[in-house]
C-alpha cells in the first residue's frame, strides 16, 4: 500500500491515530508526545489525545519517564495478523530453499512511500531474528520498492512521483522493469527483485550476491519462486 488520493470524505482522527501508532512500531526507543509531534508535524494537544486513547485501549504504554512504546495490543495484533496472512503461510516455504545461496534475502510490501520488509534474512541469521529485522526502508532506494512501483496503477504512481519528487529517468526505469518483469539496483552491492503477482502485493529479493552467482542465475531463480508462490496462494484461495 502507497499513499493515494485521499477518499472525498476521510476521519482524519482515524488517519492521524494509525499514523502515531505506526510511527512508535518502527522506532527503537520511547518517544515522548514532543517527539512524535515533531516527527509527524503534528499539533501537540491532538497527539497527547490520541496517545491516551492508544493507551486505553492497549495500543500505547507509557514508561516511568512517561514516553510511549507499543502496548500489549499491538503484539496482539501482530500474532492475529501471522495467524491471518497467508504470506507466513505460504510464501515462507518457498523463500526457505533460497537461504542456501549464502546471501541476502529479503520480502517486503509497500508501505507509506517506504519498502516495510517482512523478512530480511543475512547469512548467519535465523528465521525468526529475520522476521521484522528491519522496519522501513525509502523505496525509492529498494529494488523491493522499485518493482513494486512499477507495477502500481497511473493514478498511484503519479502521486508517489510527486510526493517523493521522482526524476524523469527514474519514472524511466520503471516501465523497463514493469516490462522485464524485475529490478535492479546496484550501489556498494547488487539487488534484484520480482514481484509476486497476488492481491498482497509482496516481492521478493537477493542481495549481497556478487562474486557468487550472475543477475541471469539469480533473476531465474526469483521468477522461479514467485511463480511457486503465486500457485501456492491460488491453491489456497480456492479451497
């Protein structure tokens, strides 16, 4: 999911709630009212609002210097949505068999502008310390990010231009990687990524590979494996 055109009649309490809420998931420390305000350009009265009702309702806890981290409910909600996403289901199966290729693995949606990696595997790692490893990325920078993107509808796809101040060869590169089917970007390391074609709209990625295999082995091996997924996810769907 990306920001769009917002619908003709949004509840901006709502918007602005799950904006907070997000925001104190991917930090790594407490944040008092004051950070999050600044953060998000927020009036400081309506964010110690909201605070309080995140907290009344288990979403927020407040510490003994009185800063806010995830409450209980939000880990409860974190084990309902494993419980309920056929993407721990299904697609874990097939990502399995890539750890042995002694790179970097990742999956990741979009998110807000940014790449919100599901699972980001580093050799030596396990599967669990891979799970919500790293929390968001730009996706401007993510071979993640830049497949998925490719694949978002005009109207999306303007927005995020503009939003994000996209530059013409990027938006470029876009329709090249739509039509090849994958991404590629290479700054210290190489990364590639293929979409999974599923209502999820989840990628799939290797990085860190160089020396060890060819883009051509490793664009193969992706497009192979995201077409098992998405065979996996249609079995499912039809049961």
């Amino acid at each position: 999911m990306i920001r769009s055109k917002k619908p003709a009649q949004p509840i901006q309490g709502l918007i602005d709630g799950l904006d907070i809420l997000q925001t104190l998931t991917v930090l790594d420390k407490p944040a008092s009212v004051k950070d999050i305000s600044e953060m998000l350009r927020m009036e400081k009265t309506k964010v110690n609002r909201l605070l309080r009702t995140l907290s009344y309702l288990g979403y927020t806890y407040q510490d003994s210097q009185r800063r806010y981290i995830p409450g209980a409910a939000v880990h409860v909600l974190a084990a309902h949505s494993l419980h309920a996403s056929k993407v721990f289901q299904i697609a874990f199966k097939y990502i399995e068999p890539l750890l042995e290729l002694d790179c970097v693995v990742a999956m990741g949606v979009l998110w807000n502008n940014h790449v919100s990696y599901l699972y980001h595997w580093s050799p030596g790692m396990s599967t669990m310390e891979a799970i919500g490893k790293m929390a968001v990325y730009p996706l401007e920078k993510s071979s993640i990010g830049q497949i998925l993107l490719a694949h978002r509808d005009q109207g999306d796809l303007d927005y995020t231009a503009q939003d994000l101040n996209l530059s013409q060869p990027y938006l470029d590169q876009l329709k090249i990687d739509k039509e090849n089917g994958y991404s590629v970007i290479k700054n210290e390391k190489t990364s590639i990524a293929v979409r999974v074609n599923t209502a999820d709209e989840i990628a799939i990625a290797l990085s860190d590979f160089d020396g060890k295999h060819t883009n051509e082995e490793v664009i193969e091996l992706l497009k192979r494996t995201t077409l098992q997924i998405q065979s996996a996810f249609q079995g499912a769907s039809s049961r």
